[in-house]
C-alpha cells in the first residue's frame, strides 16, 4: 500500500536538543497529522494541519502544512525524555466517502547513549 | 468518555485457523477505520465504515480478510485461514464525523496478532 515518504528514518536525541522530520508525498492532501506511537500503544494524535501554508503549535511542538499540500514537518523544540518513541505524519483528503489515512513509515527517536 | 477499545489485545493462531478482532469506537462515533501495521512499518488503511455502511474496502488485501459493523458500533475484522503474512497489529480508529470540516481518527490499542 502506499507509504509516504518520511526521515530521517531514526534519530538520536539528547536532553535539550531541538529535533526536525519531515514528510513528503507525490499526492494533495487537505489535512496532515503527525501522531506519536508508544509501544505496545496505537498512535496519539500530536498536530493537525487543515490549510496550506498552516503553521500550528502545541506546546513544544510545530508543525507546518507545506504550500504544495505535497510536504509537512515537525519540530519539537528542547527535547525531554519522554520525547522518545515513533512519530508519523499522516495525510487525508476528508470527504465524501473517503477519509482514510495515509501514513509514513515513521521517525524512531531514542535517547543518545 | 472511555477511548477506542480492542479486544484481543495479544492473538497467537495457527496458520489456517479463523481469527475475530473486535473494536469498540467512542461511543456516537460515526465513523470506524481498520489498519494493518507491520513490524517497522506505518499503518496501512484496510477498510472504513461510516455508522453500518462498509464504504471502503480497498484496502483489505483478500478475499480472507472481512469486516463487519452490523449495528453502527462495534465492529469485528475476521481473518479466515490466517497466513504468517498476516501477522500484524491490527488498529482501529473511530471519528465522530464524516463530512464537512476534516475530522481526526483516534486510535485504539491495537491487536497484535502472530500467526505460527
């Protein structure tokens, strides 16, 4: 099925730190999520981005909804430990009958040993 | 309220025995999705229900995988001849609404299926 296209891959962070990903397609979505995913937990919705060009913060994170309505990122800024985890972007176009996600392949954060 | 609830939350079968997830969405959720999500991989959609109405089944990837939601609530994903290929996380989601402004998913624990 169709993934979008999301990195780095994996990443390591240390306490205080400022983290970027980034998520792109070859689709238009009209909504980008980023959620975050615990083990053993489903995804948690983090961000949602309805209009182009949208800039939204929540607390330490940002995210914008590109211009192109082809690409979003995320930042989160000053990094804690319970940062760590998977984060993916997901697109949508809502309407009608449809509305299903599509996901990345998610951005694994781990602490730096 | 309660949030979105699936049960099993672990299911080890055998390859070719039948399985039944179970999802239970927020309660007046209109809307009911299922994924897949391999191992290292992103949710995959499979199928979505707006209240009793299955209006998506592109996702499923065969004829073995099917979903029912006969009363608008809870719904069941059946796996019949379960293949090792299935073995996945299986997560549901409900939204309340379905048209209009873009509404958002929230996501059940998942089942965790492992077929031997």
């Amino acid at each position: 099925g169709q993934q979008l296209n999301q990195s780095p891959q994996s990443m390591f962070i240390q306490e205080g730190e400022d983290v970027s990903m980034n998520c792109t397609s070859s689709s238009i979505f009209n909504t980008w999520l980023w959620y975050k995913q615990d083990p053993g937990e489903g995804p948690v919705l983090l961000i949602a981005l309805y209009k182009a060009g949208e800039l939204t913060s929540n607390g330490r994170l940002t995210a914008q909804f590109g211009i192109t309505r082809k690409d979003s990122f995320l930042n989160i800024s000053a990094s804690i430990p319970s940062d760590v985890g998977i984060y993916f972007c997901a697109g949508a176009n809502y309407g009608g009958s449809q509305g299903n996600l599509i996901f990345g392949k998610g951005t694994k954060l781990s602490v730096k040993p | 309220g309660a949030g979105v609830s699936q049960s099993p939350r672990y299911k080890v079968a055998k390859r070719g025995q039948d399985v039944a997830l179970r999802c239970d969405p927020i309660s007046g959720h209109v809307s009911l999705f299922w994924y897949q999500q391999a191992l290292g991989q992103g949710p995959e959609f499979l199928t979505y229900f707006q209240n009793e109405a299955q209006l998506d089944k592109s996702g499923l990837p065969s004829d073995r995988f099917f979903a029912e939601r006969p009363e608008g609530s809870v719904s069941t994903l059946k796996i019949q001849r379960t293949q090792q290929e299935d073995s996945a996380v299986y997560l549901c989601a409900s939204s309340f609404r379905n048209k209009g402004p873009p509404e958002t998913q929230y996501f059940g624990p998942g089942t965790r299926l492992l077929v031997l």
